[in-house]
C-alpha cells in the first residue's frame, strides 16, 4: 500500500532513485529503491535527525512549521517531506534529475499516505 | 561590494526578503534586508548549525560535499548556499515566491563572493 505509493513517485520522476517512508526515530515503514543501488534506509537515517532539528529551528525563528527539506549534494540530492508528527518522506534523486516534480509528487503523495497510515 | 552582491540578489527575486553573507561561526560578514522586517541574521545563525550536521551527514553517506539546502517553512523559504568551507549564503524568500530563481542567482553569486572574499 505504502510501497505502491512510493514506487509510483520514484517511476515519475525522471533521475529519481528511492524513496522512502520512515519515523522520525529513523525506523523505515516502507521504501521502493527499483533497480538502483540507492541506501535510501541510511538517507532517510542520517537525515532524519536534521528533520528535527530543522524543525525546532523554524519553532525559534516563529517562521511556522518546516514541511520540506532539500538537500543537495555531489553526487544526487535528497528532499524531505514531513507526513505527521511521527512519518517523513525521503526522496533520493540523481543530480540531473527533475527535482521539481519530486517536490511536487511529493507533497502529492501526503494526503494519501495519511489516508492509510 | 559584498553588499551590493546581496542586495543584486534580493532585488532580482520575485518575493526575496533579505540576503546574508555568514561565516560558518555565525558570525555575520554583510546582509541585505531593504524593506523587509526579515531578521535574516537569526535566520543564518539558526542554520547554520545545520549546514555543518548536513555537511557531516553527507561525509557519511559518501555522498560527495553538500553545497546547497532548501528549508521551506509555513511562512518562508530559505535556500542556503556553501561558499567557502569559511563562508555561506542565505537568502529568505516569500512562501510564494521564484525560489528557483533564488536557487540560481545564489549560486552565480558565490563565484563573484569568493573573487573578493
């Protein structure tokens, strides 16, 4: 159910390589990596503890709730995509990939995964 | 000369509210805020502390350097750019503002900035 949500985003977008639905404390629910080598698991990992703290950045800045993280580097770049209080969504793409479109597939695939989670 | 860099920057984004030029410290080098009420110094400080975990993060993943991060808040974006392992740019701009024209014109920017720092 979550796979086939996160397997339809990672298709549609062109360079994308994983994406993944974890809790905030790093433990993955579901995740499509496809035929790519992508260790989305350690992505989503590394990068979850950002998520919170982006997330009490934005608390002490009164700028609002942070929902989306992107995250550039080298080699491909990742966004983060806050779900609840307790889910985030990871996408990995390739550096010359359609970043926009996973952003947007991204936000997307929210109200669908709150459906069901 | 650092100044007008920043303020070139803010003025050609549809919705940019400041620019700063920041050590990784947190110490600021220059700003451009023009009108706008945006403390675009806490804004830096605040995230800067992140830009240093991404930059470890990616270290581990091998993902290659991380150059840039996207945070997008209910009220704002901030698009954060590394110029130098010293120095990096900020910039906030409006929720509904060009932040693809702001990803751009951040990133010709740090050229110009590292010709003079």
């Amino acid at each position: 159910m979550f796979g086939s949500i996160l397997k339809d985003t990672v298709l549609n977008v062109k360079g994308a390589h994983a994406a993944i639905l974890m809790g905030f404390d790093g433990i993955p629910v579901d995740a499509y990596t496809g035929d790519s080598d992508s260790d989305i698991e350690s992505i989503g990992m590394e990068f979850s503890v950002l998520l919170k703290e982006v997330q009490s950045a934005a608390e002490q800045l009164e700028a609002g709730a942070a929902d989306e993280i992107t995250i550039r580097t080298e080699k491909f770049s990742t966004i983060l995509r806050v779900v609840s209080d307790e889910y985030f969504l990871a996408i990995a793409v390739a550096a010359d990939g359609n970043l926009g479109k996973a952003r947007y597939l991204l936000k997307m695939a929210v109200p669908k995964l709150l459906a069901v989670l």
